[in-house]
C-alpha cells in the first residue's frame, strides 16, 4: 500500500439505479478507507451520454446517502479536486490524450466494434472484448500526427508479449499477457469522448488516490490502466477487486437491469439498509 494518506473513490455511473452489488463493492470501499483513517470520494462517471441520465445522477446520490455512505469531496460537498463529475473534466482527458500521442503510445484507428468483431471472428476466451487484429496499428512505434478528436478512435500500442504483474489486495498476485490476454485498446472514442481507460487513469492520478476499490470484473481492466500510468510516468495506486454479487436465484452477478435488487426499489419495500449489510466481509 502506498505510504502517503489513504484516498479511497466510489465511483458510480448514471446510467440505471444502483442496486446491492455495487452498494457491497462501494461499502468495502468505504470500510477500507474509515479502518485506513482516511478519505473517500464520490465521484460521478457519467462519459457514456446515451446512458446517463440527470435522474439517476440526482438518484444515486440519494440512494447512497439512505444506504449509509458518507463522502468528505464530492459533486454536492466539493473539494480541492473537483470537478468530481466525468463529464466536466475534459481538458485533462485532451492533455493526457496528447501526451500519449507525443510518447508514440497511441495511434488512430478506422475500424468499428463491429469490423473487430468481425476480423476476430469470436470474443477472447474470459475477454469482455474481442483482441484486436492490428489492422490499423503501424508497424513501427513513434508519435502521430493528429487527426483530430473526432471519426476516429486513439488505441494504445500494448507492449506485445510483454508479461505484467501486480498484486491486488483481495486476490493475491495477478499477471497478464499484453497482446494474449488483451491487445490495443481505446483510450478515445471516435465521437470525441474519452474510453474508461484513460478517464478512470486521469481522475485517479488527479485526486491522489492511494487505492482503487472495485468489482472483480474489471481486475483485467487493471493491466490495460498499469500500462496508461507506466507511460504517463505516474504511480499507480493499490487495488483491491472484491468479489461480485449475485442474484441468489440465477446465481448470475447483479446489473442494473435487476430492478428489484435496486437500492431504491428495496428502499420503498421498507428494507432497511442495516439489515441488508449483514454478514457482510471484505
């Protein structure tokens, strides 16, 4: 862990109702800070804006609030960080954006979702996303021209074959294969927004987080970020990926489209928030 004073996150996004699987990841988020004496921050990740609505930004502050969660910096309280909404920070996005097209770490890429779809033929095994096939990654390393923030997508160049490691604090030693286990991925969408990668990198870095506590599904996501902070020249916080929660009648983990499961669904049935935490562990 590092030395300097604990700065722990929950980041939701508005893009449905928070259910109890993220109230468990967001509660051992604040748990760890609150035993660490230190400091948790909301921040709201609100870049996908076909998704994200006003209404589920108002709700999950509320939701949050009526759960338990107390945060010392965030969208309703401030703090020296802010702004602690995605989509208002888009100048440091562009600088770092141009900082990795200057190191030679990204490059412009033409092709849709569906051509790497296509050209892949099926999804990596464990993979959320299909490896890409380099149709537009030059062959040599070194910075590109720009061509603008928008029609086309920026990838970062992975470091093929390169073995990589990290030890993440709820699962032990963690490796990856760069180019086997993931390949090129997007740090800039075509439609001018910047991709999960760079952002969650960004903000991180920027507020002086000193661990990452997330679900378990993103633990691949980590090696992708590592690679983003070794090339920025910045230190990479701790990271801790808890366990995902499931629906006990599916044994499927929980999404947003569990409605019933919804902080605010279980709210109105009368569920109180003391009682729904029992029996919970890190």
């Amino acid at each position: 862990m590092p030395t300097s004073p604990y700065r722990g996150r929950i980041a939701p996004s508005p893009t449905g109702f928070l259910h109890l699987g993220h109230a468990r990841t967001f509660w051992i988020a604040q748990e760890r800070a609150r035993q660490a004496g230190g400091t948790l921050i909301l921040r709201v990740e609100d870049l996908d804006t076909a998704r994200c609505k006003p209404e589920f930004t108002a709700a999950l502050q509320e939701d949050l609030r009526w759960f338990g969660f107390q945060w010392a910096e965030g969208p309703d309280c401030g703090g020296p960080h802010g702004p602690y909404v995605q989509s208002a920070r888009t100048p440091l996005y562009l600088e770092l954006l141009e900082r990795l097209r200057v190191g030679g770490f990204v490059y412009p890429c033409r092709c849709s979702r569906r051509d790497v779809q296509l050209a892949a033929g099926a999804p990596h095994p464990g993979e959320e996303e299909p490896l890409y096939p380099g149709t537009c990654r030059p062959k040599a390393a070194g910075a590109i021209a720009p061509e603008g923030l928008t029609g086309v997508h920026w990838r970062f160049r992975v470091p093929q074959g390169e073995r990589l490691f990290f030890t993440d604090g709820a699962r032990g030693p963690q490796t990856a294969l760069a180019g086997s286990d993931f390949g090129d991925f997007v740090v800039w969408r075509r439609d001018g927004v910047p991709a999960y990668q760079l952002a969650v990198v960004a903000d991180d870095m920027a507020m002086g987080i000193t661990e990452v506590v997330r679900g378990a599904d993103l633990l691949l996501s980590t090696f992708r970020q590592l690679l983003i902070y070794r090339a920025l020249g910045f230190t990479p916080p701790a990271f801790y990926h808890a366990p995902l929660l499931c629906d006990p009648a599916t044994g499927l983990r929980l999404a947003k489209r569990h409605a019933a499961l919804s902080l605010r669904q279980l709210r109105a049935g009368g569920a109180m928030p003391g009682v729904l935490r029992r029996g919970w562990a890190n």
